[in-house]
C-alpha cells in the first residue's frame, strides 16, 4: 500500500473522531440543561426563587391562667420587713467570729465575741472588794452587839447608881456608832455589788448575739478588727453582721397612682421572681404604705408571700400581678398558647401558620379552645415555635415568608 493511500486513511478515521466528539457534547449539554430546568422548577415551586411574604410573628409559649384575670402589674423587689445590723455596744477587738453568711440563728445564739480580758480582772478586783466588805459587816456586826451589851450594862448600872452619867453616854454613843457602822458596810457592800452587775453587763455587751431567729446576710467585720458603737473610733467597724428573718419577706412594689383604687388589702395577687422564671407564688396585699412617691407618681404596697420558698431571698427582683379574684387550685399550671389573631378559616376548617425554614406550613386545629386572648395549643405545636399573626388571605401552605420586625 503506497503512502498517498495511507495519507487518506488517517483522515477519515480523523473526521470520524471528531463528529462522535460533537455528538457527545451536545448530548451532555443537552442532559445539563434538563437538570437546570428540574431545579429551577423545583425551587420555584418550593418559593426559593420567589420573594418572601412579609409576615409578623410570635412566639408559641406559656400562658398562666392568672393573666386573663390580672388587673394590673407593678414591680418591685423582695425585702425582709424584719432585718438588723448587728453591732457591739461596748468597743474592742474581735477574738471570736462563729457565723458566715448564710448562717441560720437562733434569737441569742452568739455571733462574735470581743477581747474582754481587761474587763473581767475589774470584775475579779471588785469581787475581791465584795469579800471585803463582807468581812467588814461581820466586823461592825460583832462590834454592834458587844456596843449594845455593854450600853445595857451600864443602863442598869446607872439605874442603881453603881455607874456615872459619862460612861453611860460613851456606852451609848459606841452604840449608835456600831448601829451606823452596820449601815455603812451594807451600802459599801451594795455598791461593790453594784459595781461587779455593771462589770457583768460591759462583758455581756462583748458578747454579740442574734436579736432574732434570722440568716446572715452579709459579715461586715473579721477576727482581729476592731469594732466600736456606730463606727466611733477611728478605723473601727460599727456593725460586724446584717442579717434577716426571711420568714418576714414580702414584695415591695411600686403601683401606679392610677392603679391605686384598684389595690384592696388582702386583694390576691400572684408574684414572679427573675430569679426563678418557670415559678409562681401565691400572694395577698398586705399593707398600702400610706405615701406617696412625688418624683415618681407611685406608692409603695407590701405583697406577702402565701407560702414561703427557700428559693426566695432578699433583695430579689420581682413582679407582683393584681388579680381580679383568686386563683382555683386547677389554674396553677400554665398552657401552651399564642394570641387569637393567630387562628384563620382555610380549607373548610381553621388552623395556624408555623414558619419552619423560612416557610408558611398550614396547622389545622380542630375544636379551638381559647384562655382569654390566647389560643390554647397542642402538638404538634411546641414551644418556641414561631407562629403567623394575622397572616395574609393570599398566604398558602410552603409560600417562603419573612418575617418582620
């Protein structure tokens, strides 16, 4: 076979490549193309490549019985009605501290005590006085009843004329002298006594002790500080510990003017603590402080607790709800809820919108029950859920929303 056939050979079988190259080709734009269209299509029709309905939203969460009864809400803080700054009447250094806070007491139980050393050897030395005037008594007593005999004595005498007028009046003036003897060592004895109860009460007032059944909130001072009445000395502390009696605690809030005709004592409220969220206590006005605050408009009523949680401290942050009558034993627990204007007619029956992935899902409810203003709802609704308020008559089942501020 010559070379010019050969030649020929090698480029049919050339063209013949390239063609198949074309065919290919095309076949794969062609298999592209179609997945584009299925794509596009299914994200229009999945409203990814349509824009968002704006929609406003709410949040499905707990609703308590108790705020369709409420009149009005006031704030305030829990404060212990029964509370003190312990301090010392006397002044010295602090050789014994027993509490922390947090320490539960009882009214005497000993909280500190102070150096006292120098006070007790007063009281050794007037104890060893009161020995002495004692001794004294027992002396003019002695002295008395020889004074009196020997005055006796010379009284018959002189009667009988056997003693002169001079010896009976020394024999009764020695007499009269033991009798005031006598007086004298028992108001030396008196005052010594005297002396040793006020040593005795300056020692007690070393001893600092709880005023009350309480808790110790805070501890102001520590051993080897020195602590004097009201701070007097320099560098001195004045109270060494504050404490409570949390069985006193109740709501302080501050109401409105305008809501004042609203409050009655004894009135049922119920109470919230930002400490403990998922809680509710039980409560009843106790008292309407009888003035107002003019820079605020507002007077101050004491909400006491019904019953008393050891969760409940001082100083806490809280919410006092005024109710319109009291709460039944079943109304308690909250329920599941979000705002009636939730809830539309579609479809023959009624439901709700849920966003879930930025998308409109249709809940049908059937026998819608209602607290109030709130929808109650049931799984598969949860909480947190975000759910349409008021959504649009246009709005569908998988329409892609956005929710507005």
């Amino acid at each position: 076979m010559d070379a010019q056939k050969i030649s020929s050979l090698k480029i049919a079988d050339s063209e013949q490549f390239s063609a198949t190259r074309r065919r290919h080709g095309t076949l794969w734009i062609i298999i592209i193309a179609v997945a584009a269209a299925g794509i596009a299509l299914y994200l229009f029709q999945s409203g990814l490549l349509t824009s968002g309905t704006n929609v406003r939203t709410a949040g499905a969460d707990w609703v308590y019985p108790s705020q369709v009864i409420t009149e009005f809400n006031a704030s305030g803080y829990v404060v212990a009605q029964r509370k003190a700054s312990v301090a010392s009447k006397g002044t010295g250094r602090i050789v014994y501290l027993g509490v922390q806070e947090g320490s539960r007491l009882k009214e005497g139980d000993v909280i500190a005590r102070l150096d006292s050393d120098d006070l007790k050897a007063e009281k050794a030395q007037l104890e060893a006085q009161l020995v002495v005037a004692r001794f004294d008594l027992t002396r003019a007593e002695t002295e008395l009843a020889t004074a009196e005999a020997n005055f006796r004595r010379l009284k018959e005498l002189w009667g009988k004329k056997a003693a002169s007028q001079v010896d009976l009046e020394n024999a009764q003036d020695r007499f009269l002298k033991a009798k005031v003897a006598i007086d004298s060592a028992k108001a030396s004895i008196k005052a010594v006594q005297a002396s040793i109860q006020r040593e005795s009460v300056l020692i007690e007032y070393t001893i600092i002790r709880a005023p009350f059944d309480g808790v110790v909130l805070t501890k102001d001072a520590d051993v080897g500080e020195v602590v004097a009445p009201f701070g007097s000395a320099t560098n001195a502390k004045a109270a060494v510990v504050s404490m409570a009696d949390l069985s006193s605690l109740m709501v302080q809030a501050d109401v409105s003017e305008s809501f004042l005709s609203k409050v009655q004592i004894d009135q049922p409220c119920e109470i919230q603590l930002d400490a403990i969220p998922q809680a509710r206590f039980a409560g009843r006005v106790h008292m309407i402080v009888p003035t107002a605050d003019r820079m605020r408009g507002t007077v101050m009523v004491k909400v006491r607790f019904e019953e008393l949680d050891p969760r409940i401290l001082p100083e806490m942050s809280a919410k006092a709800a005024f109710l319109s009558r009291t709460l039944g034993p079943e109304e308690n627990k909250p329920v599941l809820g979000v705002h009636r204007d939730a809830l539309v007619p579609k479809e023959g029956g009624q439901g709700l919108f849920r966003v879930e992935k930025g998308q409109a899902q249709w809940v049908p409810i059937k026998d819608p029950k209602f607290l109030g203003d709130y929808l109650m709802l049931a799984p598969p609704i949860e909480q947190g859920d975000r759910i349409v308020i008021k959504p649009p008559t246009h709005l569908k089942s998988g329409d892609r929303v956005e929710i507005s501020e």
